[in-house]
C-alpha cells in the first residue's frame, strides 16, 4: 500500500503577500493607464521659416484626451496628430493655462486659430477638417509668425521608449 506523503503547508510571509497584491493592482489597472504618456516628439519646419523643436506629439486617444490638461505652463506647446482630416473640437476643460490652437488641414497648412481660455468647456472647432492641431502657449503663434495659411512643411520626429 503506498502512502500519501503529506507536504506542510507553507504559510506566505507579509511581503510576499504584499507583492503579490501590488501585482495584481497593477496588472488590473494597467489598461486605464497606458498610452497616455507622451513618447514622441518632433521637431516642426514651417513655410515661414520657422523650426519649432521637441514638440510633445500626442497620437492616440488618451494622449490626445489628456493633452495639456493640469499643467502649470505649455512648454513647447503640443502637436495633435488624426489618422485623417475631420472637423475637430477642442475645449478647456482642466486645462490651467491659456493656450492658442492651431488648426492645420491635410496638407498642413493652418487653416484657423482658437483663442481658449483656461478652465471652459466652451468647443472651439476647426473651420474646415483638421488632420492635425498645435496648442501653443498664449502669444505662441503670434511670436513665431504662425497664422492662417502658414504651411507645417515637414516633422522631424524621435521615439522615446
């Protein structure tokens, strides 16, 4: 007759369980916290001869969702880049700092800015569809002689991560 071998069970000490259970929150989580990180940016050439450098470039829809929003200054602003030209609609909503939206269409040129003042919910759009908004800091545009129909001519853009 062949016998059990009986195995004590052993018992987890507290950081195991501890570990354990972060793993877990992070594993559960994980989904509703990716992709809002910025990972790109791109250097931006315009017709009127002016390069705008390390632009943060936001790309999917979490990154664009969260955009500028709770920051206390623009930085380099933010470049929001579409799959394809459609109308689009930006608004304020948690956003601390006045900002100035340019509207660019498939061909990159700027087709209409929005004066936007922080903390609204009022939508300003684009006049015809966008492939692509620049959010500059208030007087960003007006300093780098950025305005409707000045054309993006070119990105030059890096990947960190």
């Amino acid at each position: 007759m062949l016998r059990k071998r009986f195995y004590p069970q052993k018992r987890w000490s507290v950081p195991k369980k501890a570990i354990l259970s972060v793993c877990i929150f992070l594993l559960i989580n994980a989904p509703f916290s990716q992709g809002t990180e910025i990972t790109k940016h791109c250097d931006l050439y315009f017709s009127n001869g002016v390069r705008l450098e390390a632009v943060p470039t936001a790309e999917t829809n979490a990154q664009r969702r969260k955009g500028l929003s709770n920051r206390k200054n623009a930085g380099a602003g933010m470049l929001f880049v579409y799959p394809e030209a459609a109308p689009r609609e930006f608004w304020m909503h948690n956003t601390l700092i006045p900002l100035t939206a340019g509207f660019l269409d498939a061909n990159g040129v700027i087709i209409n800015l929005a004066h936007m003042k922080p903390n609204t919910d009022t939508l300003h759009k684009s006049v015809q569809p966008a492939k692509t908004v620049l959010e500059l800091g208030e007087g960003g545009f007006k300093k780098y002689g950025l305005k409707k129909g000045v054309r993006l001519e070119m990105t030059v853009c890096l990947q960190k991560g």
